[in-house]
C-alpha cells in the first residue's frame, strides 16, 4: 500500500507489541530477522518511502514487548489510524500495533524516556505447561523467596550496575536508577481463557533506563541467592566490584518482557 506523498515530513509515534521468540532482537542486523527491519519494511511499503524505525530500547534476541514504543518520519499523509490499519495488514501476526499517533518533530523515543519496565517470569516447579514454557524460565529447584527479595531491595536506588552489564557493551556510563523491583508470587496464570496453576515467580524492574543484559543479569543473580548459592547480603558487595564475574548467570530471555516506557 502506497501512501499519498506530500513535501511534509511528519513524525509517527507507534505504541508496538511482540512476541520475540522468532527474532533476533531489535536492531537490525545483516543476515538475521529482527523486530524493526520487518518494521521498516513494513513502513517502505505502507509510505510508498523508506524510514528507519528508531525504538525506545533495544531489547534482545528472543526478549517480548507489551508497549514498545518507536517513530518514523513520513511525507506520507494517511492519517495515523490508517497507517496503524495498514501496518497491521502487511506485518506477521507475532509483531501488531497498538496505536499510531502524530508526534512533535523533536520526539525521540530513546532519549525521551524517563522510565522503563520489564518483568519476568519463572516457573519455580518440575515441570512447565505446553502452552507455556517458551516464555517462562523453568526453575526446578525451589527457591527462597524471602532471602531473592532482601537481596533485589539492594539494587534499588542510583548505582554503578558494571556487575550486572553484559560482554561487548559500548555503553560508557553504567550508572543507572532503579526505581521499584518487586517480586511476587503468583499461583495462577490466566491464558487464552485457560487458567494455568503452579508456582510462578514474577520480578518487576522500572528504571530510568537498562545496560545490555542488565535485567536478565539481575535475575540470574536472584535466583542464585533462591537457590542459596550466593548470600542475600552479598548484592552491595557485587555491585560495588563493578565487575561482571562476581554477579549470577545470565537469565534466559525468552521470560523477559518489556512492559511499558514513560514518558
């Protein structure tokens, strides 16, 4: 679908939602599937013209979104709705829009966000539903609770998170704020009408922004001190080394989900 072309450029805001499973991240890369190269190829052929899609988080290979956000700049002038319409008709079903909207010129989804949330879910139990296992992480061995939620209080605040930030990163300041990090237990997971019961542990982490692998990182640290291998009390203590190896492993992705951006 080719939109009427005018000498005007516009910037489109897009509120995105997708399952992950099938690509390799964000970003675009040379050889591999990823969530805004099949956005931007859906944008050249709705606007009749090519434009990168910018988001406001690079989330990783296999890594969901409930409320990615993210915007193009158009000389296209199909009102926002039927761009949203078109998108959806010319995408894969695992990738939708939510909302398409007209934003100020100067909008930049990355820079102008002030929080972002994700959250994760473990399965803490022998075995996981069909229905879900791709996107939970299968604990098998029962975890404390108790002791993963002292240790998660000592990340909140404004830190130096080099612990928690994943090999072949960039970024040149690892300070970050860390808002809320909460973990809940959940005995119901309601699916497709279905209600799924067993153990379920859901870790909440709003912050003003995430180093590579930063939350996956902390979730794999927090389940080590579940399972009793690294001491509740020792969260400070890793963060202040600023240095990777003293953290726990990296959590799979496929549980990770990147809930909301603030702006």
């Amino acid at each position: 679908m080719r939109g009427v072309i005018s000498l005007i450029m516009r910037k489109i805001k897009l509120l995105i939602e997708y399952d992950g499973s099938a690509y390799h991240g964000w970003q675009i890369q040379k050889r591999e599937p990823t969530i805004q190269s099949v956005l931007e190829g859906a944008v050249r052929k709705v606007a009749g013209e090519p434009s990168a899609v910018i988001g406001a988080g690079r989330t990783d290979a296999g890594v969901h979104a409930l409320g990615q956000v993210a915007a193009f700049t158009t000389s296209s002038e199909l009102p926002p709705d039927v761009i949203k319409k078109a998108l959806n008709a010319v995408l894969p079903p695992d990738i939708r829009i939510l909302n398409a909207s007209d934003a100020d010129a100067g909008f930049r989804p990355r820079d102008d966000a002030l929080r972002k949330r994700y959250y994760y879910i473990i399965a803490n139990q022998r075995a996981s539903s069909a229905f879900l296992h791709r996107h939970v992480w299968l604990v098998r061995q029962p975890l404390d609770m108790k002791a993963m939620t002292t240790a998660g209080a000592a990340v909140v605040g404004t830190h130096d998170f080099s612990s928690f930030m994943g090999t072949g990163s960039g970024i040149k300041n690892p300070v970050r704020q860390i808002f809320s990090l909460d973990i809940s237990q959940l005995r119901q997971i309601d699916f497709m009408t279905a209600e799924f019961t067993g153990d379920f542990i859901k870790i909440s982490i709003e912050a003003t922004g995430f180093l590579r692998h930063m939350v996956r990182n902390i979730v794999g640290t927090l389940v080590e001190v579940g399972r009793g291998r690294i001491p509740a009390e020792s969260l400070a203590d890793i963060m202040a080394r600023r240095d990777r190896k003293y953290a726990g492993p990296t959590a799979p992705a496929n549980a990770l989900f990147l809930e909301r951006i603030i702006y």
